[in-house]
C-alpha cells in the first residue's frame, strides 16, 4: 500500500468516526478549538520572542511613531478577530477595509520613515 492510498484510508476513517460516534461533531469542534489555540498561542510566543529581538529599535523610533505602530497594530488585531461581524453589513465591510488599509499604511509608513536613517 502506497503512502498516499494509506493516509487516504486514514482521513476516511477519521471521518467515518466523527460521523458515526455520538458526540463526534463536539469532539471534533473541541480538537479544532485546542488546535486554533495553540496556533495563536504560537504567534503570541513567536510576537514576544521578535519584540525582545528587536526592543531597542523600537525604542529608538520615538514615543509618537512608536504610539503609532501599537496603534495600527491593536486597531489590525481588534479588526481581524471582528471580521465575521464586520462583514455581515455593508457598513462594516466598509470599515472593516478602512481600518485594515488604515493600519496597514500606518504600520508601513512608520517601518519606512524608520529605515529611512
């Protein structure tokens, strides 16, 4: 048996069993819950190891610039975990391209004013 036959009869069997198995449904939501969580905690881990890499270049782009990025970066961060909201009027979608295209433009002008010196 090939690897490609073997790992199809795997995901067919995972998938037999969340259909057959009473609960398998919640089962299956709760896995992929604990592995999103992971994920982000992950990038949390990953973000602080880069902030502690990078400190004192942030600190030397000033506390206004500096303001700024943290700013674009919670305004991003705010807007991302809102987008199945955000786009369930055309209000929101709106603002939700806004306030991404706004912190994307802030983000980058201070990235670029910094490589700039």
């Amino acid at each position: 048996m090939t690897a490609t036959v073997r790992n199809v009869v795997i995901i067919a069997a995972l998938a037999a069993l969340i259909d057959i198995v009473p609960g398998g449904g919640t089962a299956s939501t709760v896995l992929l819950q604990a592995i999103w969580l992971a994920f982000l905690a992950t990038l949390v881990w990953a973000a602080s190891l880069t902030y502690r890499q990078r400190r004192n270049e942030l600190y030397s782009l000033g506390d206004r610039k500096r303001a700024a990025l943290y700013a674009a970066i919670a305004a991003l961060t705010v807007t991302l975990t809102a987008t199945h909201r955000l786009w369930t009027t055309p209000a929101g979608s709106v603002a939700w391209l806004v306030v991404v295209g706004l912190s994307i433009y802030v983000g980058g002008a201070v990235l670029w004013s910094a490589r700039r010196y």
